[in-house]
C-alpha cells in the first residue's frame, strides 16, 4: 500500500494522526476484524482489513524510537518497501519518488519544520514524563500530555486521553490554524487488560479473551480521533501496533522476546475525507 502512495501530496495538506494500539498481537486483531467485532476500524480500514506486518523493535521504546524516526511496520512480504516518510539517509534504500523526506532526526522535528504543530497523548510509561527515560520520547514533540488516567492501570484510559486529544488540537487550532500532526499511544491493550473483560476479576488474570475485550473497547471509541483529524482538512491516519505480546505460547508471556506474536502486528493506513467522519 505505501510503496504507490505519494505523500509528498499529503504532508502540507492533510492533518496527521499516528495511533500505536501498544502490544496489539496481529491475530487477536485479524479475528476481531473479520468476526465483525470492529465495526468502526473495518469501516475506515482498507478493504475493511488489517494488513499484516513486522515491527521495527520488541518493545515500545525500541519500536516507537524506529517510528517516531519514520520506520513504520514493514510490510510481512519480500521487499523492498518503501517507506512514507524518511529522514535524509545517504544510501537509503527505501527512500522513493512518493517518500516525504525531512531533514530532522525524527519525524515530529520534520513535520515542525513544514508547519505542522505536533502533539503527543502518552499511554505507557515510556511517555509518562516521570523520569528522564520517561521524557525521551514525547520531548520530540512540541507539546506532550500525560496523566495516571491514560496509563494501563485505568479503565476509562483511551476516552481520557481522546478527551486530552480534543482539547490540544481545538486549542492548536485557535492559536495557529495550520495542519496539527497527533500521535496517540494507547495502552487499553497492554497489561494489566483483565478489566476490559466483562465478568472477569483480578485472579482471573489477562489473555488473549481480555486482550480482544480492550481492542472492542477502543473499537467503540477511536472513531473520535478519525472525525478530530478531518474536521478542518483531509486526513491522513495510520493505525497501527508496535509490538505484540505472548499469551503463553511455547512457554513464553510478555514481550520484549523473538516470537512471532511478538514481531507480527496489525497496520493500517488511510485518508479521511474532511467531514467524512461523524
């Protein structure tokens, strides 16, 4: 898919939303999908399906680090793939005709340089800002927001952080009204995801049932985030995991591990027409 779109077209004119569904496995997702469990991600995905992938790390701050330089999931096929965006690399590879290339040392930096204003929604700890490791990632953007509400203890996680997304893109437009690039990691998935589960308890402990009970749960929400990126211009949406996590396969749980529920992982990329989305 994004070896033949041309983003040179898109930067500049579409607003921008990166959202990392953290330790969403690919087989959970392609389940949910095709079981019709996800209304609104089938509707805004192409051909109403998850394309499967690998991730550039095993754990979010080694995937989000490769992403957030424009690394994103490789296609799971023999490339080479190119990629939509790339920061100047003699050599590269990858880089082509529809590549939007930046002259920064990481995405947010080079979509500040073409005007956008650039917007970070933590989720894991990894953006929680409490310790300098903590700061790293969401320090690449020139506004950042964290709160134990958006963290993986919470229910309520992926609504609060929405809420938080509304707010800072309604205030980036009244300031500037120029294009606003929007990141969201959202930690409903990761564990502890027991509570997502209806009937379920602590002892009852996370799965791969409580794991697909989290992707409902924000299935019935990210629709919000589609409609906020397309209300003053087109946008352009790429949904996507960083990481999966193992369930218990071959003896393994968690992830930061070479598994293949680990590597795999579900993508997406779209436009949403200005005011397609309500």
């Amino acid at each position: 898919m994004s070896g033949t779109r041309d983003m040179n077209m898109i930067v500049g004119s579409h607003d921008l939303l990166l959202v990392t569904l953290d330790t969403l496995r690919y087989d959970v997702a392609d389940e949910l999908v095709r079981a019709g469990r996800l209304p609104n991600l089938a509707r805004a995905l192409p051909g109403g399906r998850w394309e499967r992938r690998h991730s550039p790390g095993s754990f979010t701050y080694a995937a989000h680090a490769a992403l957030l330089a424009g690394f994103l999931p490789t296609p799971a096929a023999p490339g080479p793939h190119p990629r939509l965006f790339a920061a100047t690399f003699p050599g590269s590879e990858t880089t082509a005709a529809g590549t939007w290339v930046f002259d920064a040392p990481d995405l947010p930096a080079g979509l500040a340089a073409a005007g956008y204003h650039t917007i970070c929604v933590g989720g894991v700890g990894f953006f929680n800002k409490l310790t300098p490791l903590g700061s790293a990632l969401p320090g690449m953007f020139a506004e950042s927001h964290w709160e134990p509400g958006y963290g993986v203890a919470s229910p309520t996680s992926f609504e609060q952080q929405i809420a938080c997304a509304e707010r800072a893109v309604a205030r980036a437009r009244a300031r500037t009204g120029g294009p606003v690039f929007l990141f969201v990691n959202v930690s409903a998935l990761h564990q502890p995801n027991w509570f997502h589960l209806p009937g379920a308890t602590r002892e009852h402990g996370d799965g791969r049932e409580s794991h697909a009970a989290a992707l409902e749960y924000v299935d019935r929400h990210i629709g919000r985030l589609f409609a906020l990126v397309s209300r003053e211009r087109p946008g352009f949406v790429i949904v996507c995991s960083d990481h999966g996590t193992a369930y218990g396969e071959n003896g393994y749980v968690g992830h930061r591990i070479g598994h293949e529920v680990v590597w795999t992982v579900p993508y997406g990329e779209f436009v949403v027409k200005q005011g397609e989305w309500r």
